[in-house]
C-alpha cells in the first residue's frame, strides 16, 4: 500500500492522471484485496465500511515493532508506515482506513 500511494503520488507530480495509474495497478496486480486497495487509493477514498481504522491498523503495527525491538530486528518500513499513521491520526484521520496514509505522502510531495 505505501509503494502504491508513493507511486500514485510521483505519477501525479509527473503529471499522469490518478486514474491511468490506478488502472495499471488493477490490471497488472493480480492479488484482489490489493485490487481494492488500488482503487481507493486512486480515488482517494478514506472511508469504507469494510476498510481498516488508522488507529487499529496502527496499534497492531506497534505490537509487530515492539516484537522487533525486543528480538533486535530492524523493521525500517514498519517504522516509515508507523511515521505516516501517527501524522495522518494527528491530523484527524485516526477512524479513516489505513489507505489514508496516502494524503500525509500527498502532503510531503506539496499536493
């Protein structure tokens, strides 16, 4: 999901529109669930009845880095997504799906 937003975000700084990239990624990414992590993504759809809250997805990925920690095991993605959730839940986005990670890197690219 973060390289996805990462890259729905250099696409719209270059200029290419949301939805041609968002249609690469549903037609070239063959898991389902990440197919409709595709879409809300290019749509920038936050809320979904059936998505993940930041703040939960958040505190089972403090679980994971506390385990890491404890068995000295660097997880330098978990703690870039980590950053991203607790930025997007400071901004109010906290009940949101975790896709909503995507508007901190549109934030981050001046969009």
């Amino acid at each position: 999901m973060e390289l996805t937003g990462e890259g729905l975000t250099l696409g719209e700084k270059s200029g290419v529109p949301r939805e041609v990239l968002g249609g690469f990624y549903e037609g070239f990414v063959a898991p389902p669930g990440f197919k409709g992590y595709a879409r809300r993504l290019t749509a920038r759809e936050k809320e979904s009845e059936v998505g993940f809250a930041m703040v939960a997805g958040r505190k089972d990925l403090q679980l994971m880095q506390d385990e890491a920690k404890n068995r000295k095991c660097p997880l330098e993605l978990a703690d870039l997504i980590a950053a991203r959730m607790d930025a997007a839940i400071a901004q109010g986005l906290g009940e949101m799906d975790w896709s909503a990670t995507q508007e901190i890197i549109r934030q981050n690219a001046k969009l």
